[in-house]
C-alpha cells in the first residue's frame, strides 16, 4: 500500500470526526484480489485494504466499531 493511500484513509476518517470514538485502526494490507476469475487458478498479484477500527477503554477488552453502528455508513474513501 502506497504511503499515499494511507494518508487518504486517514486523512477521511480524520475529517469525518470519527477518530474521536476509534481507540485504534490499523490498516492491513491483504492479499485477497476480488476481481479474480477462481477457475484460472491465476496467484493473486493485487492486495486488498482492510481497516480494523477497535473502540476500547483499558485496551484489553473491546468491540470492533462497525460501519452504521459506531462508524456512520456516510463516511467514505475516494
């Protein structure tokens, strides 16, 4: 994942004023490519981008933050 991407996800989830409600969000690079056809049996050569939100008090227990629950459906990246 670019440094670009990266700031692009952060920049929106920062402008979004959801970060005040997120403890963490690691940002995960996958290497799922979902524009595959599965009977070529081609390796995956693309990544998918994953973000774990985690809303937590002590950081030893918590809940995942879910787009509609606690993350608001509206905010979105490009």
């Amino acid at each position: 994942m670019s440094v670009v991407t990266t700031l692009t996800l952060y920049h929106t989830v920062f402008a979004s004023g959801v970060v005040a409600k997120l403890s963490q969000m690691p940002i995960v690079l996958i290497p799922i490519h979902f524009d595959r056809d599965p009977i070529d049996h081609i390796p995956s050569c693309q990544r998918s981008v994953v973000i774990r939100t985690f809303i937590t008090s002590d950081f030893m227990t918590g809940i995942p933050a879910t787009p509609g629950k606690q993350i608001p459906i509206e905010v979105k990246c490009c």
